[in-house]
C-alpha cells in the first residue's frame, strides 16, 4: 500500500515538473512576427473634361459679308475635307465679273488694233513716209493698250477669288458639332457658320488638386469614368502636367467642395477607344508616382 501511494505521489511530481519545463522553453522562445500588409498608395482623385486636341476643333467662318443663301450641313453630320458647308449669295459678284470681263474683251481688242498700228506705222517710217513722233506715238498706244488689258485681266481674277470665298468649306474631315447660322442671314466677315470637329482626336483635360502636385507623373495610368456609363470605365496616360498652379475652372460635382480651390491642369490621352463625347465630364483616378521615382 505504501509502495503504491510513493509511486503516486512521484508520478504526480514528474508530470507538473515536466509542465514546469515545457511552460519555460514555450516562453523562452521568441513570438513569431506579425506581418502587416504595407498600405497601397490612393489614386488621386480628379475631374476633366472631354477636349479636342489643338487643331481638332475650328470655328468655321465667312471671309466675307454677305446674305446666306443656303447652309449645306446639319449638326452630328460628318463632312469631309473641302466639302461645301454654307453658301452667300453671289448675284452680285457675278454682275461684277461680267462687267469685268467685258473690259477685258474691250482691252484685248483694243491691244490687237494697236499692234496691227505700230506694224503699219513702222513699215510707213522704214519708207521715210512716216515721221518718228508718229512711229512714237503708236508704240505709247500700244503700252497703254497692254496696260488696260492687264488692268482688266487683274479685275477679272480678283472677283473670282471674291467668288471662291463665298462658298464656305470644310478645313478638314470631320464632325459638325454646332451650327450657328440659317440660311438668310445676313452675316459680316468673320461670322460664325459651323463648329467642325475631329473626333478622332480628343483626350481629357483635367484639374488635380495642388497638394497632389508631388505625385503626378508623365506616364501615370488614369482610369476615366463617367456617370453616363455606370459601371465602365476607360484607360488613359497622363501626357502633360502643367507648369504652374491655378484656380479651378471646371465647376466641381460635389456641391460642398469648394470652387476657388488651386489646382494643377494635367491632359490625359486616351489609351483605348471610348464613346465619350466631346465635352463630356468624368472622373480620372489617377495613378500616384512611387518615392524614388522621377515626376
């Protein structure tokens, strides 16, 4: 009996000396360390607008005055280079160019006789018939008739360039996005017809905040959105940042953000194609430059 409780009691001892032991090697060993995910960089938020890159849009207007007598296009109608976009009245013009025409008949026929003069005068002198000052005065007759007719000839060529210019063509091919006359009109030089656009060539201008300054770069990867297309969203690269700061000029979406906010223009190319139209607003999430990289 004896024997049985002394076994107990020592089998009791081993176990707690052996949790003794286990418990001071578990605390003897250092932790493992904690992993914590490094924090991605935000994109910076920004808006723009849909633009034309330089060139792309012109404001197509008249050389001259005059009534429109038909305007040839309608807006979202595509045109191509050269086609006729407006036509002015051109009776008067035309008048013109008979008139001038006329004279110029009138001065050719006038430079035939004086040449068919000078020949007669001249074989008459060659005879002793005919004195010098005759012979001279033939020849003045003949350098005025060549004036005349060059004169008349000058005349003819200006109103028919005066012609060219009342019919009004397209620069180039592209869109009509805006017309802003009707036929009828009675219009100035230099008068608005038709905006023309290529829309092939547009990209984003767009405005980030001036503390964003230090993370833009050429190069960054731009998401474009648009609340037109729920859901979608369009690549784009940033392909000009601008030298200086200025104030905002788009007006912002959100109504409590502040409209005098600085900011940095950034124009943004489009990387794929996309069926936002000109002028449209969108959001860009732009990609920030990591530290150590160039801006």
């Amino acid at each position: 009996m004896k024997t049985r409780m002394v076994a107990f009691v020592i089998s009791v001892g081993l176990a707690v000396l052996g949790g003794t032991m286990l418990q001071a090697r578990s605390a003897s060993r250092p932790a493992p360390p904690v992993l914590i995910a490094a924090a991605q960089p935000r994109s910076i938020a920004a808006e723009g607008r849909v633009t034309a890159y330089p060139g792309a849009e012109v404001v197509v207007g008249s050389e001259r005055p005059g009534r429109l007598l038909q305007v040839l296009v309608v807006e979202g109608q595509s045109v191509r280079r050269a086609e006729v976009l407006a036509e002015l009245d051109t009776s008067e013009l035309r008048a013109s160019l008979e008139e001038a025409q006329a004279h110029q008949s009138e001065a050719t026929s006038e430079l035939r006789l004086a040449k068919a003069t000078l020949e007669r005068r001249q074989d008459l002198h060659d005879q002793l018939i005919l004195s010098p000052q005759e012979l001279d005065q033939a020849r003045r007759d003949l350098e005025t008739a060549q004036a005349r007719l060059a004169t008349s000839a000058a005349t003819v060529a200006r109103i028919e360039v005066q012609l060219g210019k009342m019919r009004i063509l397209a620069p180039f091919a592209g869109t009509v996005t805006a017309r802003h006359v009707e036929p009828g009109a009675t219009i100035e030089a230099g008068a608005k017809v038709v905006t023309l656009a290529d829309l092939t060539r547009l990209r984003v201008e767009g405005e980030a905040d001036e503390a964003d300054a230090g993370a833009l770069q050429l190069g960054a990867a731009v998401r474009i959105s648009c609340d037109a297309y729920p859901g979608r969203s369009w690549q784009g690269r940033i392909e000009n940042v601008a030298d200086s700061v200025t104030l905002r000029k788009l007006k912002p979406q959100d109504p409590g953000r502040p409209t005098d906010t600085r900011i940095l223009s950034v124009k943004v190319a489009f990387a794929e194609p996309s069926p936002l139209r000109l002028g449209t607003t969108v959001q860009l999430g732009i990609e920030p430059a990591q530290k150590g990289q160039p801006n």
